[in-house]
C-alpha cells in the first residue's frame, strides 16, 4: 500500500494466571521459553526477575487466588511486560527501612526497566514495565583484560544487589585506612 511504513511485527502472548505463589516459577519459565522462541535471550533474566516482582505483587496485594494475565510483548526493540488484575488499587512505591522484610519490589522494577507505570481500564488496572536489549560494549573494553570486563556483568547496573558480593549491604565508600 502506497504511504504504510512497514515496521517490525509485534510478538504477544498473553498467559492467564491464578495469583498463588507455586505459579511464579512456572510464569519465569513460560517468559523464558517464550523470549528464547522470539530470538530474544538477552532480555530473559530480566524479564524473570521482573514477572516475578508484578506477579508477586498481585498476590500480596490483590489476594492469593485472584485471577490475574501477564502480557509479554515485543515491539520496536523492547520488550513490554503487564500484569492485569481485579484491583482498582495502583500500587505505590514506599520507603523501606532496612530492615523491612517488604516494601522495595517497585523499586527493583524502576531500577531495572527502562520505564514502568499503570493503567487502569473499567473492571481492573494493569502494572507495566519495558525493558530494552542490554547494550554491547566497545571492542577495545571487551579486550581490556579487565574481571568482569566484556562479560554480561560489565554493563549491568551496579549497586542494587551489591556489585561486590564481599559488601553484604554495606556501603560501598571505600574506607583506607
């Protein structure tokens, strides 16, 4: 057709669930399996993590039991994951103290996804977030010969879980003596 721009096709899949928490390593596997159909692996640990924190939070704060439908979509070079629920409730993001056992979900998925937020529609609402296809590094940082340097490691976001596994939740202000 004369004046269309063709762009990339859209991929969808829609998977019904019932928010309990024995579902939340059988949606890991499914978006898993799904990304890795659609060419798509180097958004899965990602897309896990963050399924597990939306679907997560249907249980805790809809109810165990409830129905509820996460939607993954790729368009346009990002992936789009919802989770659409009976609650008119939108979730809000809290501070947490240390030593809160809850309270920082919506805070990994803001600091994971590219951009998160929620809809609501006449009988439910739904939480989204995107994530984007981590970037490549250079060549020349690749060959550095540095730890971690050109692995999948190099270009994570530092800091959330502690990029220094001997930190343990302290803070990472180097104290020399």
């Amino acid at each position: 057709m004369l004046g269309c721009d063709i762009t990339e096709p859209r991929l969808r899949c829609v998977l019904p669930f019932k928010a309990v928490p024995a579902q939340m390593a059988l949606l890991r596997k499914t978006t898993s399996k799904q990304l890795r159909q659609w060419g798509t692996p180097d958004v899965v640990e990602d897309a896990e993590l963050l399924v597990t924190e939306l679907a997560s939070n249907v249980v805790k704060h809809v109810g165990e039991g409830e129905p509820a439908t996460l939607i993954l979509e790729w368009n346009e070079g990002r992936l789009r994951l919802e989770v659409h629920d009976t609650s008119p409730v939108s979730p809000s993001m809290n501070e947490a103290d240390w030593d809160h056992e809850c309270g920082r979900g919506l805070h990994l998925i803001a600091f994971v996804a590219t951009d998160w937020g929620t809809a609501h529609t006449a009988v439910s609402k739904s939480v989204w977030c995107e994530i984007a296809p981590a970037r490549k590094l250079p060549r020349p940082c690749a060959d550095a010969g540095l730890p971690g340097v050109g692995s999948s490691e190099a270009w994570r976001r530092p800091g959330l879980l502690g990029s220094d596994p001997e930190n343990r939740g302290r803070d990472s202000v180097s104290h020399e003596p």
